[in-house]
C-alpha cells in the first residue's frame, strides 16, 4: 500500500481540512486523518493522508517531504507496519486486599 503517506510534525492547530487542502492539489484524496490526544483534543502533530493512487501520494511525498504548512516543516514518509503490542499494561501480580 504505497497510496498511504505519513504526516509528521504537523503544527498543532492543523486540522484535517488544513491537510486536505494542502495535499489535495497531487490527486484525489482518499482519507486524511489527524491524529488527536484523548486526553486533551489537541493535535498530537502526526497524521495520514491516503490517496486513490500510487502516483499522487509519490508526487505529494517528493513535493510536500520539507514543505511548510501551517507554518511548520513537515516530514513526509511511507507509514511503516505497526509493531505488535503486548496485551493490557498490569501492575504485577495481585497481593491481595489491602489494609490501611
């Protein structure tokens, strides 16, 4: 899947429709996701924009990779997989009830 482009350093008030626009002129966009902290709402300055092509995301990563938006320089590369995460976090083992 080389239609999928990973967007890092991303201003913090960029929005999807900010992205959108900014990629929109190298091809039909397919999804543009800006990815958001739970916690707070705020951008967490990383995204994914994928095209219906190929072709459109190389010309937007060759033209955009360095490029300024919403004032900042962003890095533009393929997403690599994602690593396998161990299940649920856990605190150990269990010691029973305890007493205060």
């Amino acid at each position: 899947m080389k239609n999928k482009l990973f967007m890092g350093g991303l201003a913090w008030g960029t929005t999807e429709s900010s992205l959108r626009e900014a990629c929109e002129r190298f091809g039909e966009l397919e999804d543009v996701k800006v990815i958001m902290d739970r916690e707070t709402g705020r951008s967490k300055g990383f995204g994914f924009v994928t095209f219906t092509s190929d072709e459109a995301a190389a010309k937007c990563k060759a033209e955009m990779d360095g490029q300024i938006i919403d004032g900042r320089a962003v890095k533009i590369d393929y997403p690599r997989e994602r690593e396998e995460r161990g299940g649920g976090g856990g605190g150990g083992y269990d010691r029973g009830p305890r007493r205060f």
